[in-house]
C-alpha cells in the first residue's frame, strides 16, 4: 500500500477542518456551505486524494444498522410529461424493470422519483437525493427535449437511458435504431418484400434524430422506392391516401391500428400484403415486429451508473459515450414468405 497517499484526515488537518466537515463536503451531503465544498475539493485534488464514496456509504450504514448488510442506493428519474401517448409509457416501465433487476444482482436498491408530480420539483429532488445518499441517477427516456441541467451534477454520477441529451450532455445508452432498421429492411427483402414503406410520425423520427428514416432511406437493397410518410399526427385520411397512391407491398410503422386502416384499403395481412411493427411494446393484436429490448437498455443503464460510482466518477463526462443494443426481431402472423402467398 503506498503510504505517501493522503487520508481523510490528513486533508482534514492541512485545512484545518474537522474530519466530519471534509467527508461530508467530498460526499455532497448538503450540510457544508459551497464555499468549503470547493476549497475541500481543489485540495483533495491537488493532493491525489481519491474519495471512495461506496466505501463512506459503507462505513455510515454499518455505524446506522450495526453491521447488517449494505445496500446501496441509485435513482431513476423521469418527468411527469402528460402530452405523451399513453402507448409511450410502456417502455420506460420496461426500462425500470430491466434497471432494478439488475441493480438487485449488483447489490443496490432503487427509487423512482417522477419530477412535476406531487410537488416534486428538480431543485427538491437535488435535496431528497443528497439528504438519502444517492449519487446515482438513470434518467428515463423523455417525449419533449430533455433538460436535467438544474440537478447539481458535481454530485452524481448519470446515464440517460435514451439516444442522446445535451442538457447536460451525459452517457447514453439506447438502442441502435439505425442498425435495426436495417437488420429488419434486410430481413424483409429476403423473405420477398419488394415495396416496403415506412410510416412513423415527425416526433418519433426527430427525436431519434431521423435515424429510422436515414436508415429506411439508405437502405439500397430495395427493388422499389416507396417515400415514407412521415406526418405530424396519426392521422387516417393521410395514411389511406398514401397507401392507396404507392401501394406498398409491407408496411412498416409503430401502430397496429395500421392494419386496420391497410384492410379499409383491400389489403388483405399477411396474404396480400405485410405489416411490421417499430416497437413491439406498442402491438394491439398479435403481429411481427421489433423488441428494442427495453429491459436490457435498462440493465446496461444501472450498470453503467454503478461502475461510475465504484471508479467515483461523477459530474458531466468530458466525452460523453453512446451505448447502443440493437433490436430483436419478432416473427408473428402478419408477415409471410412471398413464396407462400397465392397467386393473384
């Protein structure tokens, strides 16, 4: 053990503060004034002091509960967001399924804070987790534009569990979109589809930053072009009218009201035609689609969280990294080989 590197209390002593003051301005509790909080860092810096915070977490909760065991704590966080389709929450209850599972086996528990609901604004939940000790945060994915910038973040570690946020700019873990995407063009032209059309709305698209849409569009393995259609809203005049106008031979989109609306047309699934669904979470009646595998984004994100706590790596990464798990394909009833379709 290299013995040149400072303790607690040797910090505590060349500022000449106490041992309970330095500890608790390292560990973010609150109870400092940020003056002493920043003057306690720089030194610990500047000195090579490493703060271990599983380890302090450890010591207080054996002092608390006389030796039983310890389980660490990490926050999921998401925003009370009433404009979301109500299909939309499906998946981040899968995400923290996925998340606590995972935070069991790893020896951690979890809470669930929803920001705008019951009073819980951003800065009273900065003081819920620093008075519980919790100094990591999975932020579930967000129908508007993310912003967590008003969390104190020199305090935690943080993954979003979603495909990028810039306020502020942390790790992300996601799916691969683009790649499944085109996994799943592939996979249709080789069972036959020659005229596959993709139907999604704008905010699903631009929140992914187009990533559906540039994947459908580069895919050049297609025989025939269908533009997609990609409207503001799920709107069944402009889905009929497209479908009428280019015929597309497999329908790719996020709702199986879809089918429904193929069928008003004389399409008849899967004899005449195909239908293929974005996000399996979303199906209504038993179809093929895409699990974006929500629990294991969840897992990797509680992961992720707990190996920044054990390195104490906290704060917005200088080069925030983008984990991405692609799509399992679904076989089901609305899909077919072309082969097997009857003539005419």
């Amino acid at each position: 053990m290299d013995s040149s590197k400072p303790s607690l209390r040797s910090l505590a002593r060349a500022l000449g503060l106490s041992h309970t003051t330095v500890s608790d301005a390292l560990r973010g509790t609150g109870r400092v004034d940020s003056r002493t909080v920043e003057r306690v860092r720089k030194a610990a810096h500047e000195m090579g002091y490493q703060h271990n915070p599983l380890a302090s977490n450890l010591m207080s909760e054996m002092r608390r509960s006389r030796g039983s065991k310890f389980r660490g704590l990490i926050a999921v966080v998401s925003r009370h967001e009433p404009e979301q389709p109500p299909q939309g929450l499906s998946f981040p209850r899968e995400l923290l399924v996925g998340a606590s599972i995972r935070a069991q086996e790893l020896g951690f528990g979890l809470e669930e804070f929803i920001v705008d609901r019951a009073g819980l604004t951003m800065p009273r939940l900065n003081s819920v987790l620093q008075a519980r000790g919790i100094h990591g945060i999975v932020i579930l994915p967000q129908w508007t534009t993310p912003d967590w910038s008003k969390l104190e973040w020199q305090n935690y570690a943080g993954i979003y569990a979603d495909h990028s946020i810039e306020r502020p700019a942390l790790h992300c873990v996601c799916c691969d979109h683009y790649r499944s995407m085109t996994t799943a063009l592939s996979r249709l032209v080789s069972m036959g589809y020659r005229r596959p059309g993709l139907f999604l709305l704008a905010q699903q698209d631009e929140r992914l930053m187009n990533r559906f849409s540039a994947a459908f569009n580069g895919f050049r393995q297609i025989p025939a072009k269908v533009p997609p259609l990609i409207p503001a809203e799920l709107k069944r005049e402009e889905f009929v009218a497209w479908f009428r106008k280019y015929d597309p031979d497999v329908v790719i989109a996020h709702y199986t009201t879809v089918i429904e609306w193929m069928e008003e047309c004389g399409a008849q699934v899967p004899a005449t035609h195909g239908f293929l669904s974005l996000n399996h979470l979303y199906k209504t009646v038993p179809c093929a689609g895409l699990d974006q595998q929500p629990r294991e984004i969840g897992a990797r994100s509680a992961e992720f969280v707990i190996a920044q706590l054990q390195r104490n790596d906290r704060g917005i990464p200088a080069w925030p990294s983008m984990t991405a798990i692609p799509a399992r394909w679904i076989d089901g009833p609305t899909l077919c080989e072309q082969s097997a379709k009857p003539a005419g």
